[in-house]
C-alpha cells in the first residue's frame, strides 16, 4: 500500500501542469497582420515578403458568442477597420486580409498604404444597456498563418495569443467594440 501511494504521488509529481491550461484562449485574443507587405532589416540578402495572412477564430463553448475582430496599424496603432460575426457553438469563422480588405472591412481610406499591423479578437455574450460588453463565459481561441511569395506552399502558422482580463483589457475590449460600431453600424 506504501508503494503504491509513494509510486502515485511521485508520478503526479512528473505530470506537466501546463496540459490543463489553456494559456492561448481568451475572449480577447490578438495577432499580427500581413497584407503585401516586405520587411528588411538585415543585409546582404532579399526582403521577407509576406502576401496574405488567414485567421481562423474557434468557439471552444457551447455559447452564440459575438466575435468583432480589428486591425491596427504598425507601428502607431491606428484603427483600420474591424468586422463582426457571428461564432456558433463549437464553431469557426476564417477569413484572409485580402478578403477583409475587398469587402471594406479593412480600410484603405483609413489605412491605405498600411501593409501589417496587429490583429485584436474579442468575444462577448452580449451588451448591457450602456453598449459596455458582458463577457460572461466567452471565450475564443485561433490561429493565424502568414503566406509567403505568393504560394500556399511556404507558410508560418501560429496560436492567437490569449490575453489575460484585467481593468485595462476590459476597458480596451470596450474600446475596440466601441469603434466596430463606429466603423460597422450597430
């Protein structure tokens, strides 16, 4: 009986604790953005261009969540745009910067020669009778690939970053609802 417990406690020793976090979900998650854009900062060699990026934003609950995505420009942070969707329960919404840009809701008037900037998710359950957000259990997780010279074939893909709620986050998700109904209307 000695041993067995002894073997228990010291296999629960070895057991990694990060396994039950969930570190990159968040109602508020954010990315960077890509759109045509072409970075150099060392020499000799060619210029890392970037075409496109895809974001694919995940429900992880069995909630009708608001999902409202804006894109920000670098490196002085101007609101470029934002859309809004509806996230299902166990659902997905995906869409690429080009796309966002073709049907307006990134912003070439706002932004036009902007080529990457920072992606910033909220979701909520609803608004109370301010317009602030009520967050409830929302929660979203997503991941972001960034296509290279025009070919599907060379690729980075990584987890939006999940951003912990605070005072200051939550006054900024309020912020950033605050301009999608700006921007997008009710």
């Amino acid at each position: 009986m000695e041993k067995t417990l002894i073997a228990i406690l010291f296999a629960a020793a070895l057991t990694p604790v990060a396994v039950a976090t969930a570190q990159d979900s968040s109602p508020y998650v954010v990315g960077h953005w890509n759109l045509n854009d072409s970075f150099k900062d060392f020499t000799p060699g060619a210029a890392i261009t970037t075409d496109n990026t895809d974001f694919t934003f995940l429900n992880p609950t069995d909630l009708t969540l608001t999902l409202e995505y804006a894109f920000f420009a670098a490196p002085d942070g101007k609101f470029c745009g934002c859309d809004r969707d509806t996230l299902k329960p166990n659902g997905r919404t995906r869409y690429t910067m080009l796309g966002e840009q073709q049907g307006g809701q990134f912003s070439t008037n706002l932004c036009p020669t902007q080529t990457e900037g920072e992606l910033k998710s909220i979701v909520f359950e609803s608004t109370d009778k301010k317009g602030n957000l009520v967050i409830g259990d929302a929660v979203q997780a997503g991941t972001q690939i960034h296509v290279f010279g025009g070919s599907s074939d060379q690729r980075s893909e990584s987890n939006l970053q999940g951003v912990t709620i605070n005072k200051t986050t939550l006054r900024e998700m309020n912020e950033i609802h605050q301009q999608c109904v700006k921007f997008i209307g009710s």
